[in-house]
C-alpha cells in the first residue's frame, strides 16, 4: 500500500486530494500547515498539525500548500508539488504515465496545458486553432470560493466588494483577459462560476486534410451536447462536444473539465500508480 502525506490538507485541494487518495489503494496522513483553528479541528476531515515525525516511513508527500521551510529536509521520499505556484525549476508531471524513474520531484500542470496537449488525440487533421477559455475561479482553490462569496454577498446587499482574495471584481461580472504574448489564439474569460472550466475552440483542418472525430482517450467522454459548467463541475472525465462543419474542414469543439477533478486529482492518481 502507497503510505504518502498530504500537507495543506486543511485547504479545498487538500480536502479533495485526501477523499481521493484514501478511496484507493493508499494510506493517508493530512496534514495542516500550522496550528489548526476551531473550526479545521472541528470538521469532517481529521487534519493533524505539522511534524517531522509524522513523515517517517512514507514513500510521497504532496504539496497542497506551503510548509515551513524545513519541514521536508532530509525527507527520503518522492515530492508532488501540487500549489497553485509550484517550484518552477522542478519537471513537471508527465502527460502520460507513471512517475519517472530516478525523479524524486515533480511539479503540476495547469489543466489547460493538459487539456491542449490533448487535442491531437482527439482530432484528425487539426490546422489553425483559436477560441475561448471560460474559467471558473476553482484555479484559486479556497481564496477563489470565499473570494467570489464574499463579493456576491456585498454585492446583493448594495456595497462595494472587496477585491482582496480575487484581485478583481468577479460576482456578477464576465472578466476578458488579453492573451499572453506567444500563447497563441486563446482569450481567457473568467466567470462568475465556482467550479467547472469550458473550453471552445474554433477548429480549421490543416491544407488538404479533414477533420475527423478520434476515440476518446483514458479520461475524456465524447458527449452529445455542449457541457454545462455544471456538468463537469461533477465530472472526474474531461467532457468533450464537437460540432463538425459538412465538409470536415472546420468544427467547433467544446472542452469541459474541473481543474480539480480532472487537472489534478487524476493526473495524481495516475503518476502515483492509482490508476492507469
């Protein structure tokens, strides 16, 4: 049995990560990052406070959020940096397959770099894409939820909302963000939606080929309708809808996944050996 510790598992992908991790074949120490308030000791999930100790003996800790910075040296085993601003010099976890051999750290991919590396297993004959990412504020985690709370709240009762925990306005709100220099034809959209992201991409085949439908891959369902936000806020399988001209040489593909169920619980599942 895999023995690993989650570290930050008083946070919304540390909850998630421990539920997950412990409905397999795994055991599990959640750990907090610090002294544990009233209300962490308090709920469903049993969050131990931070010691050495506690680390002896397993084979992986995952990082859900910042410890001390001591706290793994000298700590034998494999590291998952999962935060939302991994250690940057650090390989990421591979698109596919197990841990590496001989790697003692990875560090996660966003959803949307595994999402766009998916696409040639999904079509034939792709050429020029473009489109639109709707995202949700899940990529926060739980500053994102009570950020957007909050916000909804003030709003509904005629106050300004605080912009602290988001760092924008967002309840009630479509946010446009410009796409990044050398990141392509992608235009970020953030909503005011909790979980759920909603990818559609404007889809040309490339000169002399057609676009054509390929069989989903480990993760991914074809569905026969554009998802909702909603339905792959509940979804461990990215959910895909592809509306395909007459001629084959142009589609528009809608994309659906959690950036937590599916963009990182189940790559860890997978490079851990939990799954294939």
């Amino acid at each position: 049995m895999l023995k690993l510790a989650v570290i930050g598992a008083q946070t919304l992908l540390g909850r998630e990560l421990v539920n997950a991790l412990e409905a397999q074949d795994a055991s599990v120490v959640p750990l907090s990052i610090g002294p544990l308030t009233l209300a962490e000791e308090e709920g469903d999930l049993v969050v131990f406070a931070p010691d050495p100790v506690l680390l002896e003996g397993l084979d992986a800790v995952i990082l859900a959020d910042t410890p001390e910075p001591l706290f793994l040296e000298g700590f034998p085993g494999r590291i998952l940096d999962l935060r939302a601003e991994p250690e940057a010099r650090v390989d990421p976890v591979p698109l596919a397959g197990r841990w590496p051999q001989g790697v003692k750290s990875l560090r996660g991919r966003p959803a949307l770099e595994q999402v766009l590396a998916l696409l040639p297993s999904l079509l034939e004959g792709i050429g020029d894409v473009g489109g639109t990412h709707l995202r949700s504020v899940a990529w926060m985690g739980d500053r994102g939820l009570d950020g957007l709370v909050e916000q909804t709240l003030a709003v509904l009762n005629g106050e300004d909302p605080d912009l602290a925990k988001l760092g924008y306005r967002q309840a009630f709100e479509v946010v446009p963000v410009p796409p990044v220099a050398g990141k392509g034809r992608l235009m970020e959209i953030r909503v005011p939606s909790f979980h759920g992201d909603l990818l559609v991409l404007q889809i040309r085949a490339a000169e002399g080929q057609s676009l054509a439908k390929k069989a989903a891959p480990a993760g991914v369902a074809w569905v026969d309708a554009a998802p909702s936000s909603r339905d792959v806020a509940v979804s461990a399988e990215l959910l895909a809808h592809l509306d395909l001209a007459g001629d084959g040489k142009a589609a528009v593909l809608t994309l659906g996944f959690d950036p937590v169920l599916w963009g990182t619980l189940r790559p860890t599942m997978r490079v851990l050996g939990l799954m294939d």
